[in-house]
C-alpha cells in the first residue's frame, strides 16, 4: 500500500480490504484542535469494548472486556492491541466472517478528550510520551463519557507493543466529573446511528466479499 504509516503496519497486515468495509487509512493526517477519542462495542469471538485514543495520527488502541466504567472503583482491564487509522472512529458494521475481528461493531461513544499528563514539577508531558511511560491521564468529551480518566501500563514494557504480557488498567479517577456507567452491551446502541448490535448484524450483516479496488 503506496504511503503506508509505519504505525499502520500491523493493522494493514491482518486485514484484506478487498472483503471487510472498515478504512484502510489512506485518509489526510488529522486536522488541529483537540484529539478524538472512541469507544466501539465489539461482537466477535468475544464481546469486548474498544478504546481508542487518538495520538498524532492514528489511533491508540485497547480491549477492554467490561468496558469503561464511571465509578472510580472499577479498574478495568486494558489489553493494548495495534494501533487504527484515525477514520475508524466512524466505523460502524460487519467485518466478514473468517477475517480478523469478524463480527458487529457499533459506535458506543465518541467525542474529544483533553490530555492532562505532568511531570513531578506539575508541567505538561507529551501525551505520547506519558503513554510510553506507563501512566496517562486525560480528561474525556463525549456523548456518554465525561471526566477524568487514566491508563496505568502494569504488565509489560514499552518495548513490548501490543505483545500478549502487555496489559493495562483504565480507570476514572475521582472528581472527574460524571457520566454513563458501563451498560449491557446487547442493549447499548450506537452513538451515531442510535442502533444496537443486532440491528446492525441485521442490516449491515450480507457477507459478501467487497469488490476490489
């Protein structure tokens, strides 16, 4: 793929867009203001969320089996997997069958978020960089998720990537605000289109191959 982004390597490579509707990622870089952020509701070999943050230009991305939660008691798990282009924020459907991830996406959430990270001196760090090292916080926009939020790394290095020992916790921290608690994933609906996972299954679900490009 002519241009291909390096950080889109992964991506690309367990995916033949010849059959699935989700974007390749040939889009412009992302325009200025605050960062995005999404949160997907994925029914594939298990159902899981998606969390999505968006860094520079892609999409920094984890699975979290329970989803977020808006209680500061819940540490929920966060499994780093590889990163997405920026229009998967958009990204509603069926992936086929036999591809990777096959099942029904819905848009559970989305909006922008606000990176809050500092440094022991109470200075501003680099959102990328913060990630790097573990431990980021930010402050969420979105039509369901509001307040401050934090990814601690507790399992796995920085030069483990999205390997199997890397592991995550995401959590809201206290005085963050407040917001929507985590809700039955075959109820929820979509924040784009208002549908649920079996609408969209319904609806969106042919299996056929997509023509080639």
């Amino acid at each position: 793929m002519g241009g291909e982004n390096d950080g889109l390597r992964a991506y690309h490579g367990k995916r033949d867009f010849r059959r699935t509707g989700e974007p390749a990622g040939d889009g412009p870089p992302g325009e200025g203001g605050r960062p995005r952020f999404v949160v997907q509701i994925h029914d594939a070999s298990t159902l899981h969320f998606d969390f999505r943050l968006q860094v520079a230009d892609v999409l920094k991305s984890w699975s979290v089996p329970k989803g977020p939660s808006a209680d500061p008691r819940d540490k929920r798990l966060a499994v780093p997997t590889e990163d997405h282009p920026l229009e998967y924020e958009e990204f509603e459907g069926v992936i086929p069958a036999g591809e990777y991830g096959g099942g029904t996406v819905i848009v559970w959430d989305h909006g922008t978020y606000e990176p809050l990270s500092h440094d022991r001196r109470g200075r501003p760090v680099d959102f990328a960089e913060s990630l790097a090292h573990g431990h980021a916080r930010f402050r969420l926009h979105g039509a369901k998720l509001r307040g401050e939020y934090a990814l601690t790394r507790f399992r796995g290095g920085p030069d483990r990537g999205a390997g199997e020992d890397a592991a995550w916790l995401l959590v809201k921290t206290a005085g963050g605000g407040r917001g929507h608690g985590t809700p039955d994933p075959r109820r929820a609906r979509s924040a784009r289109t208002g549908r649920t996972l079996a609408r969209v299954a319904a609806e969106d679900g042919t299996g056929r191959e997509r023509p080639a490009s």
